[in-house]
C-alpha cells in the first residue's frame, strides 16, 4: 500500500528549499492540516471552504476528507509532511 504522505506524486520531488509547505497531525477521527509556507496559506484559500473549522493556526479535517485534501495539494504541486 502506497503511503500518500511519503510520496509526492506529480508534484515536484527535486526542490531547493526541503522545507514541507504542509504538516498533517493525526488525532484520531480529526486531522490537523497546518501550512508552513506562503504557497500552503494561498492554497487553502483558494482551496477549502470558506467555512472550514479551524484550531489555532490549523484547518481541522475529519479524517474521511484528509486523504482527498492531501491528493489535491500534491497534485497541485506542494509537498505535505505528516
């Protein structure tokens, strides 16, 4: 079984800056998805819902919806961490 988080899929794997542009933190049936570059900030915006639950400086996900969060930043190009 391929792990979403360690692979990259069509988003770039070569990059200068090794810095992951997400975090995700499991806890259980809510995952925490915190952007750590101004691209992530930008990408949610334009990305989740205007609506979107957050916990301090994170978007909570139900854990039913992180998996398509996280295909749609790789497929966009960022690179997510967990």
């Amino acid at each position: 079984m391929t792990d979403l988080f360690q692979t990259s899929g069509t988003s770039p794997t070569d990059r200068t800056n090794p810095e992951p542009d997400f975090v995700v933190q499991d806890h259980g049936s809510i995952f925490l998805l915190r952007a750590l570059t101004p691209a992530a900030s930008a990408w949610i915006e334009e990305n989740l819902s205007e609506d979107r639950q957050t916990f301090g400086d994170a978007v909570a996900v139900e854990a039913g919806f992180i998996l398509p969060v996280v295909i749609g930043a790789q497929r966009d190009g960022l690179t997510v961490m967990r």
